[in-house]
C-alpha cells in the first residue's frame, strides 16, 4: 500500500497527469541565451531567433535555434543575416518574417539613441535559408506584428504597415488613435481575427496629460480600431501597467480558446489630493513594485482572469504548440537568459510527454502533492489501528 502511494506522489510531481492545468514545468533551456529575441511556432516546433546576447561584445545577433517540445531538445540553424532584436516576428505558410527591429545604439551629441531598421527577412524552414524582402515603409524597434487573411500587420508606434507577403509589398493602414506612452510596453494578439494591443497610452482629459493603461482593437476587415474594456484593472488607488511581455493563444483543440497576456508589470501606488473631479486630481508616486501576470482574456465570455507566472524577466518571447505555452529567454534578475518555461493552460486536457517535469513552486502542483500525502498518511493511519485492532482481538 505504501509503495503504490509514494508511486503516485512521485507521479504527480513528475507531471504525467496529462489534466494538470495553469502549471508551469521547466524545459530544457535554449543554447544561446538571449533578450530581446523573436519567437514563434511552424510546423510543431518553436523558432528563437535574433536578440541581444551574452557574448565578447554584448551586441545583438542573428542566432537562429529550433526547438522540438517532443524531444525536449534544441538545434542550431543558419542565423539571421542581419543581427537585431525587438522586431517583429510572424509565421506565414511555412517562412518566418521578421521585420524592423533595433539594430544598434547611436549617439547624438553624446547621449544614445536605438536604432530602429527597417529590414524584413524571411526564413524558409524547408530549405534553413534566408532571403530579404521589401523593407517596412519606416523603421522602428518594440514592434508588435500579426498575420490576418494572409496578410501581416506590423505596429510601429502608432503607425500600421500591412505586408502582402505573396505581392511583396506594402501597404500603409489607419494609424492607432491612441499614442503609446511607451511603445517597449505593447503586448498584441490576433483574437477573433482581429488584433487587440495593450499598453500605456498617452491620454488626455480636461486639458490634462497623463500616462494609463489602454486596449485597443483593430478589425482588418474595415480599416478601423475601437477600444476594449480595461476594467479588468481599473483601480483608483492602485494601477497595475503592462511594462512589456508577449501572448499567446489557445486553438480550443487541447484547451478552451483564451489568449494569455504574458506580461511584465509595474505596480504604481499614489497618493491622491482631495478634488471633486478626478480627473484633477494630483497624484504623487510613493512606491513601485515588479511583478509578472499571466492575463487569461475570454474572447467568447470577454472576461479578463490574472494567474500567477514563477519567473520575472522582460525581453522574453512566447510561442504555443498543442496549445502548451512556452515562454523563451528574456533579462531575469538583470542577467540575460535562456530559460524556457512550458505553461499547462486552464482547462488543459491532452498528453504531457514524459519527460515534463512540475515545479514545486506552482500553487497547483503543490496542492496536488500535499493533498495525496495527505490522503496517504490518513489511509496509513486507518490502515495501522485497524490491523492492531485484529492482533488485540486475536489475543
């Protein structure tokens, strides 16, 4: 009976239940370790590409690597031709764009200034070739980019460039009506076949300038964009602002469709001046804290859910495969990473590979392990008096 109990508990902390949800499992790491990194799924594989790396220089690189969630391994592959990072990057049939992004730092008259390019390369996963293809109409750097009807819209800023990757070439959209207070914080998906960006946006009100957090949706189909509904962190004593991240999201074939906002966040406390009209309101900053949130949007129910993620780091990507998150490289503890994370979503129920492992440190795993021990030692228990109570009554 023992030995069939602490099978199990070992079972379960080694993650082959395959209906272990909102889990997060630590995966082999990537060769390279790098931030600022493009990532993305073709074909069941995950592609980390580009980024500021560790290296003589610590300069940014074309560092091309595969990885395969089946074998938990990693491969090097022929690197980008131009180094860079903070671009964006889609899959489309197979090929991989990764567009703009920062290719250096200058400086004018002394201080320093990223250097946005306006480069679009694509990577054929058949061949492990590159080719270059027509440039963005302006460069930029902390681009946000999706892939609708077979096109790719790239924001840059508050422009919208869309690229017909068959034509090749490109065409100017609306501009987001919303200016981003900082464009290193937009984390975007396609939800719906539309594209829903988060961020700190510049906004006015009564005369007044201030810095807040935004959703904005743009539709494709009619060229035009809305605002989504940020009540889901709507607090007048405390703000909770995306710094940056990445997302990912659900098909609904092993988990129900939500998207996960994999985001970096400052916590802003203020100390607000009595005023009959908030917006007029003074506010003084007395405290900051970091944190990271995994934002789970409904994109049927519209409800917003805020889950916990283990490790804080920024600069990182986020890819999905078998609607299994994995979330690559980043700044963690401000050294350069290559640690890669595999996320079991809510409501997850396909087949973990064997290979998977559970932190300790989630909430649910831990819960699982005490719960079974917990049992185990209670049937123990049971199971010793009633075996005494027999000897006694033998005697």
């Amino acid at each position: 009976m023992y030995i069939c109990l602490i099978s199990i508990c070992f079972l379960s902390i080694q993650g082959l239940n395959p209906h272990v949800e909102d889990s997060w499992n630590a995966k082999t790491p990537m060769t390279h370790a790098r931030a600022g990194l493009g990532v993305v799924t073709v074909d069941e594989k995950i592609y980390a590409i580009g980024g500021y790396a560790v290296n003589e220089s610590y300069e940014y690189v074309g560092t091309t690597e595969r990885y395969d969630p089946k074998t938990d391994t990693w491969v090097t592959l022929t690197p980008m031709p131009t180094p860079r990072g903070y671009f964006a990057i889609v899959a489309y049939e197979d090929k991989i764009y990764c567009i703009g992004g920062e290719e250096g730092v200058s400086r004018v008259r002394g201080r320093p200034f990223r250097v946005g390019g306006c480069v679009n390369e694509v990577y054929d996963t058949a061949t492990n070739s590159w080719s270059t293809k027509a440039s963005m109409p302006l460069g930029g750097a902390d681009l946000q980019a999706g892939v609708v009807d077979g096109k790719i819209f790239v924001i840059n800023g508050c422009d919208l460039h869309m690229y017909d990757p068959i034509a090749n070439f490109w065409t100017n959209k609306t501009r987001m009506p919303a200016t981003p207070a900082m464009p290193a914080s937009l984390v975007s998906a396609v939800v719906d076949d539309k594209i829903v960006v988060i961020g700190i946006f510049t906004i006015f009100n009564l005369g007044f300038e201030y810095e807040g957090q935004r959703i904005m949706v743009y539709d494709p189909k009619i060229d035009m964009w809305s605002e989504g509904n940020v009540s889901y962190i709507q607090d007048i004593s405390k703000r909770s602002w995306t710094a940056g991240g990445a997302a990912g999201a659900t098909s609904g074939l092993y988990a129900p469709q939500k998207v996960y906002f994999i985001m970096f966040t400052s916590d802003f406390f203020y100390e607000f001046t009595s005023s009959n009209m908030p917006a007029l309101q003074s506010m003084t900053l007395y405290n900051t804290t970091t944190i990271m949130y995994n934002r789970v949007y409904d994109p049927i129910s519209g409800v917003w859910l805020t889950m916990d993620v283990p490790t804080i780091r920024e600069g990182f990507g986020v890819a999905v495969v078998d609607d299994l998150l994995y979330v690559i490289g980043g700044w963690c503890g401000g050294e350069i990473s290559s640690l890669n994370e595999q996320y079991v979503p809510i409501g997850y129920h396909g087949t973990l590979s064997s290979n998977t492992k559970f932190s300790l440190t989630n909430k649910t795993t831990v819960a699982v392990v005490i719960l079974i021990l917990t049992i185990g030692i209670i049937g123990g228990l049971f199971f010793y008096l009633k075996e005494r109570k027999k000897l006694r009554a033998n005697e």
